[in-house]
C-alpha cells in the first residue's frame, strides 16, 4: 500500500480541529499555588515589571483544576522546590514537577471531607 504525499501529517478530517494539545494547554486558566488570595482561590499566574511585583517570589503556575484537587502538602512541596531551585540559569526558565517522585499522584476525589460532593 502506497502512502501519498498529500495525506502525510493530515490526521483530522476537513472541518473539524483537533481537541487537547497545545490549544487546550493555552485556554486553560493558570494559577500561581504559591500566591493565595484572602478571598480564597489563587493569584493568576506570572509576574509583571510593577514594583509591587518584584518583590513577589517565583510563581509555580499550574492549572486551576489541577490546584483544585491538590492538598496543601502538595502545594507546599512543589512550591519549596520550585523557590529551593536556582531561577533562570542559562536565561531559561526553571521548571520542576508539579509531584514528587515518592507517589504524589492526585486523585480525582476530591478532598471535601466525609460530607463532600462526589
């Protein structure tokens, strides 16, 4: 069977576009788990030039869904990595994960307690 050129790296049909990937990677709201409001909830995601900012810690950004289902040792664990490693070494980014290595992996219980909502 012959593959032709035209169908090389067209894998979604005419019309349609692909769920997940990068798009759905950028629609997502970001939070910063490093940095909560009075209110409840978390700061957006990032830092600005403002004097008010620059004072600010490295933010550790994730997914405000996946902030949700974290618990507060998590959150404490992946935000003292993340301001325990040396930031923008080379001028990049300093990235690490979100779980350590020691089985952090999340559920999809949430942590409401006895009385929570399935």
């Amino acid at each position: 069977m012959a593959i032709s050129r035209s169908s090389i790296g067209k894998s979604v049909s005419k019309g349609s576009k692909p769920k997940g990937g990068l798009t759905k990677w950028f629609k997502e709201d970001w939070v910063d788990i490093g940095s909560k409001k009075k209110g409840g909830g978390y700061a957006k995601c990032g830092r600005s030039k403002q004097k008010a900012d620059a004072k600010r810690k490295y933010p550790k950004c994730v997914p405000a869904a996946k902030a949700a289902r974290m618990s507060k040792s998590q959150i404490k664990s992946a935000v003292s990595r993340k301001r325990a490693k040396k930031q923008g070494v080379g001028g990049k980014p300093t990235n690490v994960k979100t779980f350590a290595a020691k089985g952090g992996i999340i559920s999809n219980k949430s942590n409401m307690g006895l009385f929570g909502r399935s």
